[in-house]
C-alpha cells in the first residue's frame, strides 16, 4: 500500500468542519455497496445525534486546509442493538462512521484515524470496539480486519448483509 505522502493532521472535529464532512459525508456513501443519497441538513443532524451521546468522540484528517476523512463514534446504547442482547461488554464504544476522500484512499488514511479512534476509547476506559458495516464493502472489511476486528456473528434481522464487528481493548475479551 502506497504511503500518505502529504502532512496529515488527525484532530478534534470543530463546528467548522461539519459542511466539508457533510459535503465528503455525501459523496462517500453514495457510492456502492452503500448507493445513498444524503441531505446536508440529514448528515448535520447525525453530527448533532453523535456528539449529544455520551462520550463522543469526533475526529478528522485534515491535508492544510483540506478536511480530507473523517470518524466518529460514542458509547454504545444497548437499546439501539436488541439484536446485540448477551453479546456486549459493559463499556462498548460504536464506531458509527468513517470515510476518505477519494483521493486519498488507500494510503493508510483510514487506519490513521480509526487507530486514533481507538487509541482515544482505551483512553477513556472503554473496553471494546463494535461496529457494523457491509459484507460487500471490500475497503472497510479489509480496513477493519487488518485493525482485529472479529466478526461479532450475529445478523441483523433488517440487513442481511450487514456484518457487526467487534475489537477488545482489553485483551481479556474473545476477538
Ligand atoms: C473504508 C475507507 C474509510 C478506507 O479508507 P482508506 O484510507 O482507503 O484505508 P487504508 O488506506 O488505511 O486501508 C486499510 C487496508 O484496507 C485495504 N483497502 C483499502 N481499500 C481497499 C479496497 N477498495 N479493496 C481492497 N482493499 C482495500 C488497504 O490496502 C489496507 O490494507 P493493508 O492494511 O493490508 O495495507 C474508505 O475506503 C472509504 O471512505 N470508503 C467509503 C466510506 C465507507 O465505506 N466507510 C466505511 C463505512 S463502515
């Protein structure tokens, strides 16, 4: 894999970032496997959703002035995963999204800011890492595999190609 050749700054979203996340938010998962189609207002109002969780925590990629990808995730409810009942540790972050701009995939962006991410969960006390993403998502199965996520082995009843994954920060959770 080529190497990021420019200076990348991961840092703390600010309130500035959210309309190139949103503009990035929208072209990224407009593409396949995902094919959606996002409003700015819709994007802004997951921002919103993700920083009122407890324990956000919001991060970009910046190239100078550029915001060129982007992540976040807070602690997980749960409630919002009845399927996920028995599976969980107590202190589970959801990693909740995740993209690079075109330009600049494959260059080790996406392991920067998702070990970033999980460096700051282990920070905080948390003790592993879930999240979903889709079996026909070569990037981020590949991205995520390469980081130790293991397939948690559960479906969602909405989504048959929806794989859960899960990372332990612990080290005394199964991987
Ligand atoms: C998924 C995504 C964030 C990966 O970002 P990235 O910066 O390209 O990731 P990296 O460069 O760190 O690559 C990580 C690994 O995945 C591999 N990889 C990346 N894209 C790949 C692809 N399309 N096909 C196969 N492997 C791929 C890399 O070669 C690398 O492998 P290695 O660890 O063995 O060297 C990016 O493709 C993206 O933004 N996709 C659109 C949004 C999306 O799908 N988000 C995930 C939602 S769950």
């Amino acid at each position: 894999m080529a190497k990021i050749t420019t200076k990348i700054k991961v840092r703390q979203m600010k309130d500035n970032d959210i309309a190139p996340i949103a503009r990035l938010y929208i072209r990224a998962f407009s593409e396949p496997p995902w094919n959606e189609r996002w409003a700015i207002k819709d994007v802004v109002k997951d921002i919103t959703y993700a920083r009122s969780q407890e324990h956000p925590i919001m991060l970009v990629a910046v190239s100078g002035d550029a915001l060129v990808g982007f992540t976040w995730g807070y602690s997980l409810r749960p409630r919002d995963f009845p399927f996920l009942e028995g599976q969980l540790s107590a202190r589970s972050m959801y990693v909740d999204e995740i993209a690079v701009c075109n330009e600049f995939r494959k260059q080790g962006l996406g392991t920067l800011l998702c070990t970033n991410l999980i460096s700051m969960a282990r920070d905080i006390g948390f003790e592993e890492v879930i999240l979903r993403t889709d079996l026909r998502n070569n990037s981020s199965m590949k991205l995520f595999s390469s980081l130790g996520f293991r397939e948690l082995g559960v479906s969602d009843p909405q989504y048959s190609s929806r794989i859960y994954l899960r990372k332990s920060l612990s080290g005394l959770l199964r991987e």
